[in-house]
C-alpha cells in the first residue's frame, strides 16, 4: 500500500503575511494521519520550514536544477532545497514544461539530482486537451513516466502526479473513471518497469481538487491522495482536503 499525502502547489503565491496560513494550517491538521506537504515559493522555504518543525506539515520546493551549482541565473539546487529546510520537490509541472520548455529528459535529469539529494521527487504527468480528445491520453502519460523517471531510481524517494492540463486551475476534473483509468494504467507499467516495490509508490491525481470533490477522488482506485493548486492557499479549505484524505 502507498502512503496518502496531500501536497500543496502555492505556485508563485504567497509573501510574508501568507505564513499565517501556515500556522493555521499546522494547528488544523494536528489529528490527521496523512502526509501533508506544502511547496511555497522559494522565497518561503526556509521560513515555513522554520515554523513546520514539530508538526506534522513537510515543505518541498517546486522545481529544481541538475546541477548542483554553477553558472545558472535564477535557478536553485536540490542541495540548497534540502538546506532550506525542504523534504519534497516538484518536477516536471506542466507550467514548467510550458513555460520553461522543459522536457521528459529535463524532468529525468532533475529527478536524479533531487532524489541523489534525499528529496521526493515529485514527478508531473498529463496531457492537453487536445491529446485527450484526440484519445492518445494513456499514450502520453506512458511516454511522460517512461522517459521523467530514470533508471535506477529510489522507489522510496518517488511520488507521480498525474495532473491533467485542462483540468489544472480550470475548475473542470476528469470523470472518475477517466481518473481511474489513467492511475491504474500508470500503477501497471510502473509496476512492469519497476516489479512489486512500484505498488507503494503514491499516485496523485491533481487538477481542480477542492473540499467539495475530495472525498470522491479519493475514493478512486490507485489515487492516494493530491497535488492542489488553488485549493492549497488556505489553510480552511486545504485542511478539508487533508481531512478528506486521512479519512480515504
Ligand atoms: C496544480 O497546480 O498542480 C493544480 C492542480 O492546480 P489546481 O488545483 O488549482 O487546479
């Protein structure tokens, strides 16, 4: 069995007065027994990091790069996350794919340096609207799996997201047995890549979670649990998720 965990995107949100969501948050989640994750931006690692301490909240940072140092403006390492204060990252997002350019073997590259770190990787996968419509979905997340996870990885230091990119920031979510359809998919040809280890490899479905449909997407087979975006800014409505899952 996979552990649960609801992960937080905060995205490029959030200054100093949004810490005030982290204490309420702490202080709601205290009885749960999921994992719960928050990736601020950078510029909050190490502070939510600071006050997360004792609780049961983690911190990840929500990119990172290959190298561990050197000549690249603006970016930041899977040593300097793990320095901040973080346990978790995500890779391979869709706005960093679209935004940046990055790709599978991009994602490939950072997951190594990330996990070769000690950070979860958090790895992105999903297609477009046009590729759902066009029925090459399960096509595309096997392609995205097969070339973001390298060889060799440490199973324990892996978590997929499967977000697909209509459905992120969208308020529309996939049918649950759309849903269905892809986590099982990509729990089989995880599991015929990497053996039996891959069935503890939590699977997270992600686009338009809120309280309201939590419940019910947890319920799906092979989901365990969450990457939230819009949802993961208040401590109120991030908290019924977290509670929603932990009663998964
Ligand atoms: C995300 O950014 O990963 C995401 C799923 O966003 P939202 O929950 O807002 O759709």
């Amino acid at each position: 069995m996979a552990r649960k965990l609801a992960a937080g995107n905060w995205k490029m949100n959030g200054t100093t007065a949004a810490l005030a969501e982290v204490a309420a948050l702490t202080a709601a989640i205290e009885a749960e027994t999921c994992e719960v994750l928050l990736c601020p931006p950078a510029t909050l690692i190490s502070r939510m990091a600071d006050m997360a301490q004792g609780s049961g909240l983690m911190i990840g940072g929500q990119t990172c790069h290959p190298n561990g140092s050197g000549a690249h403006t603006g970016d930041i390492s899977a040593a300097m996350l793990t320095d901040a204060g973080a346990s978790h990252v995500i890779l391979g997002h869709s706005e960093r794919r679209a935004d940046h350019g990055e790709t599978d073997e991009d994602v490939a590259a950072q997951t190594a340096a990330a996990t070769g770190e000690g950070l979860i990787a958090i790895v992105c996968v999903g297609e477009t609207e046009a590729e759902r419509d066009a029925g090459v979905t399960l096509n595309v997340v096997s392609t995205q799996l097969a070339g973001s996870v390298p060889e060799g990885t440490d199973l324990a230091k892996l978590v997929i997201a499967y977000e697909p990119v209509w459905a992120i920031g969208t308020g529309r979510t996939p049918t649950l047995e759309q849903i269905a359809e892809v986590h099982d998919h990509m729990r089989a040809e995880l599991t015929e890549r990497f053996g039996q280890g891959a069935h503890n490899i939590p699977l997270l479905y992600g686009g338009s979670v809120k309280q309201s449909n939590a419940a019910e997407i947890f319920a799906v087979s092979n989901v365990d649990g969450a990457l939230v975006g819009g949802a993961s800014l208040k401590a109120a409505d991030f908290s019924g998720i977290v509670s929603a899952l932990s009663g998964a």
